[in-house]
C-alpha cells in the first residue's frame, strides 16, 4: 500500500500533454511534501517543499495561462482568477510560516489536494476540451510517449 497523498492517474488527463505532465509535477511534489510531514523530516525540508510547489504553481498557472489567451479562452478571466486566489492563499500562509503564525499541517495539504483534484478536474478539463476542439494536438498516444521517452534517455558514459 502506497503512502502517498495523491495518487495520480489518468482520468485527471485533460489532454494536452505539457499541462498534464505539469499537473504529475504538481502532484510529487504535493506527495513530497505529505512524505516530509509524515515522516517528521522537519519544518525546514517541509517549508523548502512547499516553496518550490508553490514556485512550480506559478510555472504552471503561467503555462496555462498563456495557452488560455492564444486561444481566447472564454472563461479565461474566471480560470485566472482562482490561480490568483490560491496563490494569494500561498504567499499568506507563507508569510504566517515565516512570523511563526502557522504550521504545515495534515490539513493544509489535504486543502490543496482537493483544491488541485477539483480544479483539475473541473475548471482545467473545460480548458482542455476547449483547446482541443480548437486544434490543439491532445496527448500523445502512448507508442508516440515510448519512443520519445526512449530517445530522450541520456548517457554520462
């Protein structure tokens, strides 16, 4: 049995593979920071994990974001408005971190976990339809992943 928080799997896909990837980072890292709580690694390796999650969000959101405009997304003003609302939540939170008002807790990764897997499979999966009927390519097919995956392999040696 796995002891991680999120367990990803495919029906969070919303087809365009760059997002879709950037939501499995989202989510180890989400599992790496549960891993530094339940394993009592401590409030520095846990602060250190949340701040680059909450760094790779801002990667992400801007992603999306910038896709959402080449597209004239629709609902784009709503989808950003909620990035806007979670990072404001974010850099709170970490301001309470830094003044010793808060703690990272059970609860707060329980909140975001439910926050990504509605906005994924909510708000997100609305982009995805949407930028695929516009002829953006949906995900590669796995053969396609396979190989790129096999030509991509380094070596040191």
């Amino acid at each position: 049995m796995t002891s991680d928080l999120f367990q990803w799997s495919d029906s969070y896909s919303i087809g365009l593979q760059e997002v879709d990837e950037q939501h499995r980072v989202l989510v180890g890292l989400l599992n790496e920071l549960h891993s530094a709580i339940r394993l009592h690694h401590g409030t520095t390796k846990s602060r250190e994990v949340l701040d680059r999650l909450a760094e790779y969000t801002r990667v992400h959101f801007t992603t999306e974001e910038s896709l959402m405009r080449l597209l004239n997304y629709p609902g784009f003003g709503v989808h950003k408005k909620q990035h806007e609302d979670l990072i404001e939540q974010v850099v709170d939170l970490q301001h309470k971190l830094d003044g010793g008002q808060a703690s990272i807790t059970f609860e707060l990764l329980h909140f975001l976990k439910l926050w990504l897997v509605k906005h994924i499979s909510e708000s997100d999966k609305r982009f995805g339809e949407f930028a695929i009927s516009r002829g953006m390519e949906p995900v590669w097919n796995s053969h396609v992943e396979k190989t790129m995956k096999k030509r991509w392999r380094w070596k040191f040696w």
